[in-house]
C-alpha cells in the first residue's frame, strides 16, 4: 500500500547546537511517501511526485507535519491524579500517588486507565513513550495490550519497589520472576520495548537493586528506567542511607544500573562528577518541566548538561507533570531555560521531543526524523488551532511559528495523528483509533 502525505514538512534529526542550520529538514510545500507505514521518500512535492505517478496523496497544505512526539518519562497509573494540590515529592506520593497505584491490583482498571491514556498520548501528538507502569505485573500487561491495539511504540515494565509502602510492596524474587516473564511475553514484539523500572533508590533494597542490574545485563535491548536527584529531601535521604556512595549516580552505578541503556528521570540537582559519568557511560537524562515547576522540585539546567555532552530527552512525567502536550512541555522547557539565562532554540525543543528522545530510548533509527527508512508516525500541526494564535502566527516563518505553538499550544493544535501511516486521531472527527 503506497500512500502520499502532501503538507509543509518540518524534522530535527540532528541536535542544532551541533550541527546549526544542517539539523533541521524542511519543505514549505513537501510530500511524504508512505508504504506499508514506512517512509520511502521525502521531499519537495514537485519533486518526488514526479517518481510516483499516480500516487494517492491526502492534501494537507495549510498545517506543519512534524515527526510523532517521543515523551521519555510519563507515568500512566497517575492519570486520574493530575493537577494534586499542595505537596512537593515524598509527600506527594504518600497523599496522592500510592493510593492511586493500588488501585491496579484490579486488571480491569488497568486496561481501563492504559486505553484512556494511550488516546490521550495520541490526541497530544505524542505516538511513542517511555512509560512507568505500576508494581503489579498485570499492570504492564495491560498498557502493552492496549498498545499493540493501537499499533504504538511504547517500552515499559513493572515497577520494582520491595521498600514501598504497603500494598505495593513486592520482593526481589517477584522482582526477578515477573520483570523476566514480561520480557518474555512483550520484549521486542512489534513496536515493543521493555524496560527494567527500579521506582528510585528509597523504594528498593540492595538485594532489589542488584536483581535490576542483573535482569538489565541479561537482556540485551532492554532500557532501565528510574528517577533521580529530583527532590532535596529526596537526595539527602538518599546519601542517608548509601553513605559509602560517592553521590546519588554512584547508588545506581554500584548495582550496573548506569549504561547506555539508562534513563534517568528529572536530574535536577546533579554534581558535574555525575554529569561526567552520565556522559562517560551514555546514559539519558529526561528533562520534566512542568513536573519540576509542579512539584517545586528546581529547575533544570540544560545548559550546564549540554556543557557536559549529557543524552537529553523531553518528559512530561504525567501525573506530577502538568500536560500531556509536548507542545507545552516545550513551552515549559523554554520559559525554566530562561530563567536559566539560556532560552531555548524552537527547532532545538522540537528534536529534544522527538529525535532526540526516540535516540535516548534506542529507537532513533525506527522513529523521530521523518526521513525515509524510518516508520511513519507523524502528526499535523494546526497553527490556526486558536483565533489568537491564527493572528499571530499568520505570515510567520517556520521556526517563529514552532515557537508561538510551543508557548500556546495544547492538544486544540493537534489536527490529525498518524501511527505507522494509519489515521489513529482526528481532532476534527472525533475519536478514531483501535
Ligand atoms: N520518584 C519516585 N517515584 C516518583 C513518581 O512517581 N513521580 C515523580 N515525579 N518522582 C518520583
Ligand atoms: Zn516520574
């Protein structure tokens, strides 16, 4: 099945602080063509129609295709308790978060909040995610049902957490014997990915943590996924009781919990040893803005990162996040980079929110670029989503235009999202997918 997709095309394989103008790909009047939901070609319209005659197109001109949005930390569990008023992290999760998750010992709920939440990642533009599940191995089971349903590219796991509070406390042989069952059922099947999920450091023990460093040393392909140095509280009980470690880093790095397969979520407070070995060791850090703005937890220091050549990917971390746009998260990101001093570059917060995620995920050469070879997740921007935004963005350059929907945007500026080629939400006609 060959199909064209006709509208102004924009992608950010490459990092613009690296690689300037070059990183960014445009056509103000472009064709994507699609075959059995991967790209077989990209480029002027004029151009590439010419190798197609005949070729079906949807006509979409007016609105920006952009790769699918990649969220590199998102916790579905915590839909349902977004927008809780009051705390910062530790007691945050006592109050609102912990008693949400027990709730996913029941399957049914599971599969009934995965749906939901996965329609929502796809009414937001967002069609591949790093996403932490809950303790309960059917948890997992039920998020990657309903993912395979929809055809997306989601990596998740169970959650380990033998130190947590009660009823959602499980041991380091569960740990081990569900954690491999999954990989078993889900790792690598169809758009797939598992993902060894120690909660953070105060919910498990030694003896949890080495299982974790022994799950992820013997699957190959598997991501590790936790949080760090999000929280002062957090961090000082940390160091409380790992006295020997040199930092909060050195905690994970003792159990082989530090790779190239690594994604730390927030990394708010880090010491430049730490931002070395993030570097040295290729692991990714998941910036969450509006989760860090939320839960007054700091704000995060791009540049400085950068300085140290640290993997960085964009997170809404939903439920201490705010949003599930990217868009916004975007806009959030740029408003913490100025009060950093440094704001940040349009094209740059779009490859941060899908090259560069899909790249710390390990899934850079299958989705994020928009280039031919990759599959085919896009989504189409409409800039007119608003009258506010249709005045200020009419006449703009690419870029401006970018920048005037990350600072308004929301899921109104998500006109259509296409996973693996295939229509899977349509603004304007309501729900579509599975
Ligand atoms: N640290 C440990 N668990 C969590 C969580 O659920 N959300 C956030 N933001 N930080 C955490
Ligand atoms: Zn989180």
């Amino acid at each position: 099945m060959l199909k064209g997709f006709r509208a102004e095309i924009v992608s950010v394989p490459h990092d613009p602080r690296v690689a300037g103008d070059e990183a960014v790909l445009h056509e103000a009047d472009g064709l994507l063509v699609v075959e059995d939901g991967v790209i077989v070609a990209r480029g002027p319209y004029e151009q590439v129609i010419e190798g197609f005659p005949g070729l079906e197109v949807e006509d979409h001109r007016g609105r920006l295709m952009v790769p699918g949005f990649v969220d590199t930390h998102i916790h579905y569990p915590q839909t349902e308790r977004i927008a809780a008023y009051g705390l910062q992290l530790l007691g945050w999760l006592d109050e609102h978060i912990f008693p949400a998750e027990r709730a996913f010992a029941d399957i049914a709920h599971a599969r009934e909040v995965s749906g939901f939440f996965l329609d929502e990642l796809l009414r937001h533009g967002t069609t591949s995610a790093l996403v932490f599940a809950t303790v309960h191995e059917t948890s997992v089971d039920a998020l990657f049902e309903a993912a395979v349903e929809r055809n997306m590219r989601i990596a998740s796991g169970k959650v380990l957490m033998d130190l947590g509070p009660d009823g959602l406390r499980d041991t380091p042989e569960t740990a081990r014997a569900e954690s491999e069952a999954l990989i078993a059922r889900w790792h690598g099947k169809g758009r797939l990915t598992y993902a060894v999920t120690p909660r953070f450091a105060l919910t498990s023990s030694d003896a949890q943590l080495g299982v974790a460093g022994d799950v992820l040393a013997a699957h190959p392909g598997t991501l590790m996924h936790t949080h760090i140095s999000e929280n002062v509280d957090e961090i000082a009980a940390v160091l409380g009781r790992f006295p020997d470690a040199r930092d909060y880093l050195d905690v994970y790095d003792s159990f082989g919990l530090v790779g190239d397969r690594s994604i730390f979520a927030h990394g708010i407070h880090l010491s430049d040893r730490e931002c070395c070995r993030l570097k040295e060791s290729g692991a990714g850090v998941a910036l969450c803005p509006t989760s860090n703005l939320f839960l007054g937890s700091g704000l995060f220091d791009l540049a400085r990162l950068d300085g140290h050549g640290v993997k960085i990917g964009l997170g809404t971390d939903v439920g201490a996040g705010t949003s599930f746009s990217m868009l916004s998260t975007m806009g959030e990101a740029y408003k913490v980079c100025q009060l950093r001093g440094a704001p940040l570059d349009p094209f740059r917060a779009l490859w941060l929110a899908t090259a560069a995620g899909a790249a710390m995920l390990g899934m850079g050469d299958k989705v994020g670029s928009l280039t031919p070879g990759q599959e085919a997740d896009f989504l189409l921007l409409d800039a007119g989503a608003t009258p506010l935004s249709a005045r200020r963005c009419a006449d703009l350059p690419v870029g401006q235009r970018l920048f005037a929907m990350q600072i308004l945007g929301d899921d109104r500026f998500i006109a259509r999202t296409y996973v693996a080629g295939v229509l899977a939400h349509d603004r304007d006609a309501g729900k579509v997918a599975a």
